[in-house]
C-alpha cells in the first residue's frame, strides 16, 4: 500500500476509526502516513459516541419521543388532501415579474408612424403655400383649377 | 417472531394505495432523514417540517419511483431538494429583509435552544461534541456539509452517490477535503 492509498481509504470511512491491518503496517514504516493515522483517528473520536458510534443527532438529542411524533403527524396527514405547500416558486414568479417590468420601462418606443397618404400630404402642402399662388391665372392654368 | 417486511414489499404494497404500508417506512427511515435535515437547517422545527414534506410528497410521487436506488435513497433525493428549496427561499427572504435576522451558522439561538430541551448531564458530553463538530462544518461548501451530515447519519458512500446522483469517487475526495476543513477547524 502506497501513502495516496492510505489517506484516500482512511479518509473516506470516517466517522468510523477502521483502519486495516495493511494501512497500520505501512504507518509504522511511514513517518507522514503516521501522522495522518494520529490525525484521523483524532477526528473520528471528536465525531463519535462513547461506543464509538457516529454521533448522528438522534444520538445526541434527548429522546423525548420527537421522532415518534413526527411519525405520528405524518402518519396522519398522508390520509389528508394534499396541501398546498410552502410557496417555493414564488421567487421565480417575482423575478419574472420584475424582469418583465423592466423589459416594459427600458424597451425602445416605438416612432408613431408617418406613411401618411400622398395625396393628403400633397394637399396639406398645397394649402401652406397658397400665397404662392396670388397669381390666378396660373391657378387657372393648372389642370382642374379655377374656372 | 414474524419476519419484518423489507422496503420494497412496503413500497409494493404503499403503491397499491396502502397507507400503513408507506407508515412503515416512515416509522424506518423519517428520523433519519430528519436528523441530516437538522445539520442544514440548524432549527429542529424547520428540518421536521422539510423532513414531513418530503414523505408527504414521496408518498404522491410513489407512482415515479423506479426502484433502481432503494427507497432509503430516494426519499433522501426529495428531502435534499426540499431543503434546498426552502433554504434558498430563506436566504431570498432574508435579502428582501422580510424575516427578521436569526442566529445560525455562528452559533447563538438555536445552540441554546437545543441545549434547553436536554433532560440531564448525561446528555450534555454528546451534545457538545455534536455542537462543536457543527460548527467546524459551519466551514465547509454546501455539497460538503450534506456529504459530512449524511455519513454522520451512517449513510454508507454508495448511499450518498445515490441520495446525491453524484459517483462515488466523487463523494470520496469531496469527503476527504471536509474532513480536512473539520480538521483544521477543530485543531
């Protein structure tokens, strides 16, 4: 067994101090992979029970029967109508939201459109410049003008 | 002495409509579940409520469960995402200030409100080692945490590539930088 071995297979059983003979005999020819047994052996004690169980919170919280009435509530709303439950999506909704706001302030305006007709456009000219046209008889020259 | 029934002769007879059946299970694995919950939320009535959640919607959801993890890791599966859900809903909460600032992470009310419901002495050496182990990990990513608090819960290595869709290799070296964080933390 080399050291990257040792420390990978160490490492992942923790909480549990179990170490195989093979790890313990290259510890012994291995000053480094000694020091990470003291050191691992060290954490496991600090995450376990006196009778080296993993100190999980049930072993650490009373049994004041918490679990059994949890059961129990839970028991009884499985025969329940579903709930509606806690409104998770409701940040999405709201970021939706203001993401359409702003869409709605910051998106470019549109121009109001100006394809107005040609014959109106032409007429509306023709009527700002009618002092150009103080001279009748040229009024009367164009084609349907005065008689 | 009757033989107790295995999981899948519960979630065979829970997906036949068999309300006791999925009891059962709940019975088998809810304090479990509940217990890694408790290490994310740090609030014993939060990681209750997450934990009866995702019962409540396992049982729904039985219909989709597969069989290809056991059940174990499945309803682990739902009440991980719960949690995530929820807690990502707090923060949000917490950055639009609608909830008022609680103690958490440094340690604070919910310590003390732990401390308060223990019966006597005898009790107190495993809580405070429980304590101090939670706020060494009060230093790890969140992947991490779950990995330390689900191991914590004996969960094996494959138990948490399953509960988590991740390898096991993967769950190894995310265990092995925890551990070393914990270490550092608690030295």
């Amino acid at each position: 067994m080399n050291c990257r071995a040792l420390q990978e297979d160490l490492w992942s059983s923790w909480p549990r101090a179990e170490v195989g003979p093979e790890a313990e005999a290259h510890a012994r020819s291995c000053a480094e992979c000694a020091r990470e047994l003291d050191s691992f052996r060290a954490l496991c004690a600090r995450s376990s029970t006196k009778g080296g169980e993993p100190l999980s919170w049930d072993k650490s919280l009373p049994g004041d029967g918490r679990w059994a009435r949890l059961a129990a509530s839970t028991r009884k709303r499985l025969l329940e109508p579903a709930r509606r439950s806690a409104p998770v999506w409701a940040p999405a909704l709201a970021a939706a939201a203001a993401g359409l706001a702003l869409f709605l302030i910051a998106r470019p305006v549109p121009k109001p459109a100006t394809d107005v007709p040609m014959a109106a456009a032409e007429q509306l000219e023709f009527f700002e410049h009618l002092d150009l046209f103080e001279n009748w008889d040229a009024v009367r020259a164009m084609p349907g003008g005065a008689p | 002495m009757p033989v107790p029934e295995t999981d899948e002769e519960l979630v065979r007879r829970a997906r036949a409509g068999d309300a006791e059946a999925f009891g059962g299970l709940i019975e088998r694995h809810q304090k479990t579940v509940a217990s890694f919950l408790l290490s994310m939320f740090h609030d014993p009535d939060a990681a209750e409520d997450a934990a009866q959640e995702a019962f409540l919607k396992a049982f729904r959801g039985l219909g989709r469960f597969e069989g290809r993890s056991s059940f174990k890791t499945w309803v682990s599966r739902i009440a991980l995402n719960e949690a995530r859900s929820r807690l990502r809903w707090a923060k949000l909460r917490s950055w639009l200030s609608l909830d008022a600032p609680r103690g958490d992470d440094d340690g604070s009310s919910w310590e003390e409100r732990l401390r308060s419901a223990r019966p006597g002495p005898a009790e107190d050496e495993e809580l405070e080692k429980k304590l101090d182990l939670e706020r060494a990990m009060a230093a790890l990513s969140p992947r991490e945490r779950e990995i330390a608090a689900l191991r914590l819960e004996g969960y094996s290595l494959g138990e948490i590539a399953q509960s988590l869709e991740v390898s096991e290799g993967t769950v190894k070296s995310t265990l092995f930088s925890a551990t070393h964080k914990m270490r550092k933390r608690l030295s």
